[in-house]
C-alpha cells in the first residue's frame, strides 16, 4: 500500500510519485474552473504612480524600522539621499510667457526689500541678461501687482503634461512680474550677472549685484554695479533700474565672464584676468594670457580664483600676490609655461605662455575648452568643470588637480553653457545642445534626469541658495531663448 508523501501524489496507473504543481488528474472540475477563471482576468498594472507611492511608502517603513540606513539594489544607502534622488528624478517644469530672450546669457536669484503700499515686503527678485543687451528686473509672486503699467508672465506646464492639475498648482512659483521701468538696454551683449560670493543668507542681503557686457567690434565690455542695498520701489516709472546702475569700468578688450566677493570683482576677458576694486573702479592685471578666459571663480578664502580658458586649461590664481597695474610697464607678472591638453593624433607635447601669480601643481587640462567652473561650498577643494566637447568632471584641489568623478551624458560642442547646483550639493543640472536638460548626482555621477521639452539651448542656471519665506523652493530657473522656464524637484 504507498504512503501518504506530503507534497506529492501517487499514480497506481504508473506506479510512481508525482509533485503536487498542478490540478492532480481526476480531480474536481470545479477547481480547475476556478483556477481558468483567474487565468482570464490577470490583476492590472499598476500605474507609474501607484509604483512609485508604493517605493516611497516601502522606503518610509524601512527608514523607520531599520534607521537611516536602507538596502537599494543591495547596497546600503541613506534614506533621505535616496528620496531626494526619486523626487529630483521627476522635476514638474513650467514654462513663462513673454519671457523669450531676456534670460539666455545671465539668470541670478536674490532676496530683497521692496517697498510696496502696504511697507516693506522681503521678496523673491530675478536679475535676466539676455545676448541681445537687455537687462531685466522680475519679482516672483503677487507684490508686483502694486506696479504700474508691469508686465505679468504666466507660467504654463510643459512637463510632465499628464500631472493632476492640483499638484502642479501646489508646487508652480506663480507669476513673475516685470515693473515697466525694470528693463535697461545695455550698450552690448549681457556676459555674466553675479552677486558676491559670501551673499549666502537670507537675513544678509548683498550691498551691490555686478554686470558686465561683452563689448562690440568697436569698442570693449564693460563693468558696471547695480545698488540693490536701498529697497525696490515699484512706482518710480522708467527710472526704476537705470538710477541703480553704474559703470566702474571700462575695458577695450572682450569680457566674457566675471565674479565678485565683497569690494573685489574678477573679470575674465580674452586677454587675461583682470582685478578691479567695486568702490574705486581701480583695475590691475592678475594674468596675462593670449587664450580667452570663459569662465572663472573665488574660492571659498576669497584669496585665490579658479579660471578656465579656451585651450582648456584650468589654473587657479593667487590675487594676494603683486599685480600689474593698467598703466604699469614696469610690473612684470611672473612668467609659466602650461601643458596644452594632447588633442586628435597629436603626441607632441605642446604649450602656451601665461603670466600670473599661478599654483603650476594645481593646473588642469579640459579635453576642449572650459565651458563653466562651479565650485562645492560644502567641500571647498572640489570643483565642477564642463568643457565644450561634452565632458563633465568633479576635480580636487588637494592632490593635483585628482579626479573625483565624471558624468556621462553631456551634450555640447561650441557654447557656453552654465552649471547650476543645488543647495544640498547633491545634484547639478544643465542644458545641452541637444535641447535637452539633465540633472545628476554629484556623489555617485548617476544621471537622475533626461528629457526635451524646450526648443532651444538652457545657456543659463540658476539654482537659488535661499528662498523668501516658506511659499515655494527647492527649484532652479532657466534661461534659454525660447524664455524662461522653472523646474521644481520637491
């Protein structure tokens, strides 16, 4: 007589044991129609949505369970990176009307006093440059409807185009507004826009924001400083920006990038870098060079900046050395030869002549030219340097220009296109020729984000540090020549 085998049947007919994985034969019918029935109708798909409550709802338990520490594709990670990592992954973008070509070379953010009918109100400010020579002034948010004759730009969803209409009404920044006397023609093409560099607090606002132009065929750019110390006042008509603006300086060669801490402005020009006192208008050499400076940075002391030229090189300066003043001839700046990166076939090693007070152990070479330079205020040795082929690499200081990470993805051939980082410095984004945007990690180089929604070049980032009381954040504006555009990541 065969034994009862949990787990398997027995076939007289074949005088052998069978595992119990199917309808065992001559079973009930009634089974085998139930089990058809279910075969019929599969459970649906869950949605995109339904996908991702469930991983934040699962991570959410695991956080509280097992502490800060979770396990993701079987690597232990912090669950407050990993969450910001999904949320940055999915940004809802708006796109403002009647914004085309006033944010395309230069886009800053700050916090500053306007005063409007009801006393003084801390707002969110915009300062826009665009490559035709205009300079613009927008507030973010409902006080510049106490402007007279202002401009209101509307924000439209561009992406995702299927969100809920609530969501995206919860998380727009609303309108931006433009006073009729908040737009200034410059004399040439707006180069760069920048705050001080220690302007980093809300409760400090800065006493000055710097302009610079580009110039023309038949004369030089230029520097100027815009008073933003005094409050905005809405109802001063077309004097509005033109009575805060002044020229500091003047130059005959091109001015293609520039950045300021306290009195002290750098500008990059395509002869050298040149050092002017904000309060004076004092300018002096603090390096010379025949390949174009096109982009630059103060690091965190403020004594030394970071300068990427169009051969590709990166060379950090020593401003507390001797410069060489506009009309001295006597000042002779200390003479280098930097490696030129080896490009195509080439072996032979080639260089360029450069003089300034430089650290040679801490040169660097792009494959292309320096596109855009973004220092980490969280690690003051590493950097962020984009190059006009495509490359993006983190780089430290320390160890002679070591290299940290490297991101993939990047698309750029021959334009100046700006880094944006977040104020956790844990992601960065940036347009591409491609017309796309991507965001990636820092830490890991990862890219979180990749998509096109516009129809031209984002030149411009603006990723605000602070943000005016607790109405919106978390966002980054841009700036291309289509308009301007916001992409929240919270």
């Amino acid at each position: 007589m065969p034994q009862d085998l949990p787990g398997f049947y027995y076939d007289a007919e074949k005088n052998r044991y069978f595992p119990v994985k199917s309808p065992i034969p001559g079973s009930s019918s009634r089974n085998s129609s139930s089990a058809s029935t279910s075969a019929q109708k599969p459970p649906p798909k869950p949605s995109n949505k339904t996908k991702y409550a469930a991983k934040v709802v699962k991570m959410l338990h695991v956080r509280e369970l097992c502490g800060n520490s979770i396990s993701c594709n079987k690597k232990k990670v912090n669950f407050q990176e990993q969450y910001q990592k999904i949320q940055t992954s999915k940004p809802i973008i708006w796109k403002y009307q009647g914004t085309q070509r006033i944010a395309d070379a230069a886009l800053e953010h700050i916090c500053l006093d306007v005063q409007t009918p009801n006393g003084l109100i801390k707002t969110e400010i915009l300062l826009t440059g665009g490559l035709n020579g205009t300079f613009c002034c927008y507030e973010v948010g409902s006080i510049g409807e106490h402007a007279i004759n202002g401009l209101q730009c509307m924000p439209n969803l561009v992406h995702p185009m299927n969100i809920e209409k609530e969501t995206a009404s919860l998380k727009s920044p609303g309108l931006i507004w433009r006073p009729i006397g908040a737009l200034v023609q410059m004399p040439s093409n707006v180069s760069c826009i920048n705050l001080p560099r220690n302007y980093h607090s809300i409760d400090s606002s800065p006493s000055h924001a710097l302009i610079t132009t580009l110039g023309s065929e038949s004369s030089g750019g230029s520097v100027y400083s815009m008073n933003i110390s005094d409050p905005l006042e809405y109802d001063l008509g077309v004097a509005m920006l033109s009575r805060r603006i002044d020229e500091i300086s003047r130059f005959k060669s091109t001015i293609w990038t520039s950045d300021s801490n306290g009195n002290q402005a750098v500008i990059g020009t395509n002869v050298g870098v040149a050092l002017v006192n904000i309060d004076s208008g004092r300018k002096s050499w603090i390096c010379r060079s025949k390949s174009d400076v096109l982009s630059l940075q103060f690091d965190s002391s403020g004594n030394n900046v970071l300068c990427g030229f169009r051969n590709g090189s990166i060379v950090n300066i020593d401003i507390r050395q001797k410069s060489q003043d506009f009309h001295d001839t006597n000042t002779i700046l200390p003479r280098h030869q930097i490696p030129l990166p080896s490009r195509g076939q080439k072996r032979e090693k080639q260089w360029f002549e450069l003089r300034g007070n430089i650290h040679q152990s801490r040169t660097i070479s792009m494959p292309s030219s320096v596109s855009c330079l973004a220092g980490l205020k969280t690690y003051d040795d590493y950097f962020l340097a984009s190059s006009m082929d495509g490359t993006i690499r983190l780089y430290d200081h320390r160890f002679r220009g070591a290299l940290v990470q490297f991101y993939e993805g990047h698309v750029n051939s021959h334009t100046r296109i700006q880094i944006g980082v977040d104020p956790s410095e844990r992601f960065f984004m940036s347009g591409g020729e491609d017309l796309c945007l991507r965001v990636w990690s820092i830490k890991s180089g990862e890219m979180l984000y990749e998509d096109k929604f516009m129809k031209s070049v984002a030149t411009s980032v603006c990723w605000p540090l602070t943000r005016c009381g607790n109405r919106f954040g978390g966002g980054a504006w841009l700036g291309s020549q289509e308009g301007m555009f916001y992409v929240n990541t919270i």
